[in-house]
C-alpha cells in the first residue's frame, strides 16, 4: 500500500515565476492538507481539499492556490515567488473525520533565488 | 488564541536515558493531540495521538506520552533513548472546531549522545 508521495522531490525557482507541486493521497483517503516548513520552524498550514473543495484555509495570502480532483489527488500552486517562500512543502491525507490522522509525504524542497 | 509550546527546543540525553520532550497547548476544551517524529530531509512520521480513550497513550519505537487536562500538557517520554531516536520531534493539536487544522509546535530537536 502506497503512502503519501510528492513530486517534485527538490526545486529551485527564481522570484516572480510561479511553481506547481502534486501529492497524491495515501490509498481510502478523501482529504489532502499542505504545510509550509520553513527551515528550523515547525509546519504551517496552509489550506485543506476535501470533495475538490478548500475547506480550511490558514494565514496564507492569495498567491497561494490549490486544487483537488476527482481521484482525490492535489496540487499546491504559487504564484509570483518571494525568497520567503522558499521551504519544505508537506502534503498529508487523511480521511474527512475531526481526529483522524494526516499522513505526511516526503515534502517538496523548493529553494527560491 | 490556540497555540501550542514545546518547551526546550534542543534535549540531549545519553544512550539508554530516560527520554521527556515537553508539550503545553492553550485551550480550555481538550483537543486532538499527536506527536510526529521527523529524521533529516525527510517527512513526518506519526508516533502516537491521543483521542480521548485513554490518558497514556503508546506509540511506536517505545515512546508514549501522557495527557494531563488539568496542566494542559502532552509530555513524550521513552525509558531509554537509542541512537536511533536522533530527531526532531513535533507536537501537533487538532483544536476544536478546526477540522483538520494541525497546529505545530516549534519542535525539539533530541540528540542522543554515546
């Protein structure tokens, strides 16, 4: 049984460009979360998908977009890359109940120069 | 507003010591609380979560933590510490009312030394 998995595992962006990173859910999981894990910090969430809808959003700004389909999978989409953007990007999934476990992939190391 | 604290951001204990990582979170309703341990340039791995079923918890690798309602607290204890368990940990909370919403703390890195 396949855990969470996240392509790509490194990137390295400039500022201004925009970035795509992909997670697939861990198999029987309908929710997928991002976080955002700057380096030394603990994970920030982002935002939350469930029925291909954001259902949970954290103190992030616009520029930060996502999207989930039919096949559960996501996707995390940032627009107009700042330096400060540059961290690890986790996905986790879980199934849409309050306490239930999120389940972490490798991350997406991005760098932003 | 709904934070959550580990104290001491770097533990060092000998190999075969007793192993205690802190944990305090801030709200009055007890909430969904988790520990994940992650090794260098690698993901989170659950160690354990507490429900509500049971005040002592076991997780794996031999850790478990206990959950005290009257201190707020979530503290992660191993009898005795192997080199293997050199990583960074994580308390998380699920606060009530925010499905899904993990909280971290800071971290705390354990070094286990020889």
């Amino acid at each position: 049984d396949a855990g969470v998995t996240q392509s790509p595992t490194h990137l390295i962006k400039t500022r201004g460009q925009q970035v795509t990173l992909r997670c697939s859910p861990k198999s029987g999981h309908d929710t997928v979360s991002w976080y955002q894990q700057a380096l030394g910090q603990g994970p920030q969430f982002i935002f939350q998908y469930y029925e291909e809808e954001e259902r949970q959003r954290g103190n992030f700004p616009d520029r930060f977009s996502g999207h989930q389909f039919p096949n559960y999978s996501s996707e995390l989409n940032v627009n107009a890359l700042l330096l400060g953007d540059s961290a690890l990007y986790l996905c986790a999934s879980s199934l849409a109940l309050l306490g239930e476990t999120q389940y972490f992939g490798p991350g997406t190391r991005l760098l932003v120069l | 507003a709904q934070s959550v604290t580990q104290l001491g951001s770097h533990v060092s204990v000998s190999e075969g010591a007793l192993v205690l990582l802190r944990c305090n979170y801030s709200s009055s309703v007890p909430p969904y609380l988790f520990w994940y341990v992650q090794y260098p340039n690698q993901g989170l791995q659950l160690l354990l979560k507490y429900t509500s079923a049971a005040t002592l918890v076991k997780g794996i690798n031999g850790f478990e933590a206990e959950f005290k309602k009257s201190e707020t607290s979530f503290h992660l204890t191993k009898p005795s510490a192997h080199m293997s368990d050199a990583a960074e940990y994580f308390c998380a909370v699920v606060f009530s009312g925010n499905t899904g919403k993990l909280i971290f703390g800071q971290g705390t890195t354990l070094q286990v030394k020889p």
